[in-house]
C-alpha cells in the first residue's frame, strides 16, 4: 500500500492545526468548564500512557524492577531533583533489582 498520500494529508493537517492555534487564539474563547475538563483529560492520558509502559512489556507484565525504578523516578521528581539524578536513580535501581533478582 502506497503511504505517500496518507503521509501528505497528515503533514498538511498538522501545519494547518499549527496555523490555526495562533491565527484563532483572539476569535475563540474556551469556557472555563472545557478548560478544567481538557486539563484533567491530558493528566488522564499523561498517567494513563505512564502506567502502561511502565507496567507492560509485549503484553506481559513487566515484573517489579521497573515499576520500582519509575517510583524512584517519581519521588525524585517530586522533590525536584535535577534530571540527569532522577534518570540516573531510576536506571540504577532497576538494574540493582533486577540483578539481585527482583523481576
């Protein structure tokens, strides 16, 4: 199946949104309600992509270790340390568990 002309109408679709946004930003107003609702929407999302690639590996669980790595992740994160510690602790982790036999 040939892609090219799929591949043309999503590039064209994705410059026309990126024009829009900004052309259409003074004429549209968003009510207050939609707002908070896209808001919680993309923290749904946000966490739900997070929970599946943390959690699954070609539709298998993926053991403790890396649940475990993400935690370390996250709680770093909270504490706002810088990001080269919090992926560096998260990769350690999950390698130190992983090692010791933590699956």
């Amino acid at each position: 199946m040939n892609l090219t002309i799929p591949l043309i109408a999503l590039i064209i679709g994705t410059y026309a949104l990126r024009i829009a946004g900004p052309a259409l930003r003074t004429r549209v107003t968003i009510s207050p309600r939609i707002d908070k609702v896209m808001t919680t929407a993309v923290a749904v999302i946000f966490v739900a992509l997070i929970a599946t690639s943390t959690l699954l590996v070609d539709r298998d669980f993926a053991g403790f270790a890396l649940p475990a790595g993400v935690a370390v992740a996250a709680v770093l994160a909270w504490r706002k340390a810088p990001f080269v510690v919090i992926v560096i602790a998260a990769a350690a982790t999950t390698a130190v568990l992983r090692w010791i036999g933590v699956d």
